[in-house]
C-alpha cells in the first residue's frame, strides 16, 4: 500500500512537490482542488503504478520529461 508520495518533480504540472508537512495517506483518500492543480496528473500516476494500465510507455512520456523524478513510500519499500 502507498503510504505517501515523498517527491514529485517535472511530472504534469508539478514542477516540484514535497510532502513535508502532509499527513500519510489513509486507507480511503478525497484528492480534491481547483483546476490545474494536479489531480488528473495524481491519478494518472497511480493508474501507472497499478496493473490495470495497459499502455503504461505512452502515458509515462505523455506525463514526465527526461529529467523527472517520483519518491514514493509504501509500507514494504521506498520507490524512485
């Protein structure tokens, strides 16, 4: 399970966040905010992460440049 997402650089319109300050994630999560915050691009990275994603290459080059970066902690491991 995700417990947050530590960093996002260059992904969407996330030029670069941190999750210093926030709360992990619960079991049952609202993403919400006003338009062009970030939360189609915040769903279209867990879509990535999960097993349903068919096309994963093209909507991983659709959202990220060549020199982005994602730090995800889960409650096994830390991805990069």
């Amino acid at each position: 399970m995700i417990i947050r997402f530590d960093s996002i650089k260059k992904i969407g319109c996330f030029e670069e966040l941190s999750s210093n300050g926030l709360r992990p994630f619960d079991k049952v999560n609202i993403i919400f905010g006003n338009n062009g915050t970030g939360k189609t691009t915040f769903s279209n990275i867990l879509y990535l992460l999960s097993k349903h994603c068919k096309d994963k290459q093209t909507l991983f080059e659709e959202i990220t440049d060549k020199d982005s970066v994602i730090e995800i902690q889960t409650d096994s491991e830390n991805i990069t």
